[in-house]
C-alpha cells in the first residue's frame, strides 16, 4: 500500500518542553507511530532561520572563515553564515552576516539554496545567497566569534569540499550547488 503525500501517519498525543535557551527549544512528543504503536519523539526547535552566504567578486574568488566550534571540540572552514532571528528577513540577516564575518557589501544576491538541515530530529531550515558586486567595508565579528578569514578561488574552496577540508554541511550543500549554478 502507498502512502498519501498529503497524509501524516503520525498522531501526537501531548507535547512537553523539556528543555529551552535562546537559540533552542526540545520538545517531547508522545506518540502513535504509522503502525499506531505508541512512542516517543523529540523535536528540536530552531528559533532562528540559518543564513549562509557565497560571496564572490568579479575573478570569482570567494572568502571564507574558520572558526572552533564548540560542539565538535574542532576548528572548521566555513563559508560565512550565521542565524536570522524570528521576524528577520533571511537576506537581511545573510547582509548582516557578510558584513559581520568577512567584512563584505554586495550588490548583488541571489538566493541558490533553500535546505532542510536535519529533518528527521530538528525543525532547521536554511537560505542560501550567492553575493556578487563585492566591496570591502570591514568586518564586525560578534563577542563570541573569534575568526580567521581567507580569500581564494572559488574553484579551490569546491577542492576543500571535495578534500573533506570543509565539513559543515551547509557550507558543503551551498558550495556544491553555486558550482552547479555558476556553471563552473
């Protein structure tokens, strides 16, 4: 039997926060499963929208950051990103991230990427913008990010990612498919 698209299978029961900050909340679903067997699943709610951004001036060279995270207790290559608060527009928050990271004001955006970024255990989606019309303004990193900036050839930064250099998997998703969308 296949299933409706349209349909959920699954049927909530109660719901209960079980732990929240200012960028989460985790939710505890009790549930019946598509089998109807009860159960249990936990949502992890995002109170931002995740932004990135591709900047690229006109010999194609890009910028990126690197930066420890915490989470992984290792120092990763990024391309600039960052969240965009409830009520904030994505591309305002994708300007205010490439000024903030790289020191960068584009002209020009054009969003290639709109991601889902867990979505068997999260709520996570995020928007890509591919910024051209590059000029330098300087950066203003926030209290809690101490950066290093690189610029490189774009086709060096899709090397990184096929290197397994860069693993953040928005930056992987939304490098591979500006290659794809500037045809390089």
């Amino acid at each position: 039997m296949k299933a409706n698209e349209a349909e959920n299978p699954w049927t909530t029961l109660s719901s209960e926060n079980k732990y929240e900050n200012k960028w989460i909340k985790v939710v505890e679903n009790q549930v019946l499963n598509p089998a109807g067997n009860p159960g249990i699943y936990g949502v992890v709610h995002f109170k931002n929208i995740a932004v990135a951004v591709i900047p690229l001036d006109a010999e194609n060279n890009t910028w990126i950051v690197g930066q420890y995270r915490y989470t992984l207790n290792s120092y990763e290559w990024e391309i600039p990103e960052g969240g965009s608060p409830e009520g904030t527009s994505p591309l305002e928050s994708a300007k205010r991230e490439l000024h903030e990271e790289v020191g960068l004001q584009a002209e020009q955006y054009d969003m290639i990427l709109e991601m889902q970024l867990s979505n068997s255990v999260s709520d996570e989606v995020s928007y890509t913008y591919l910024a051209r019309g590059i000029k330098y303004i300087g950066e203003n990193p926030e209290e809690d990010e101490i950066l290093n900036i690189r610029k490189l050839p774009f086709t060096d930064l899709v090397a990184m990612v096929m290197r397994g250099e860069i693993r953040d998997a928005l930056s992987v998703a939304s490098i591979l498919k500006a290659k794809a969308y500037l045809n390089l």
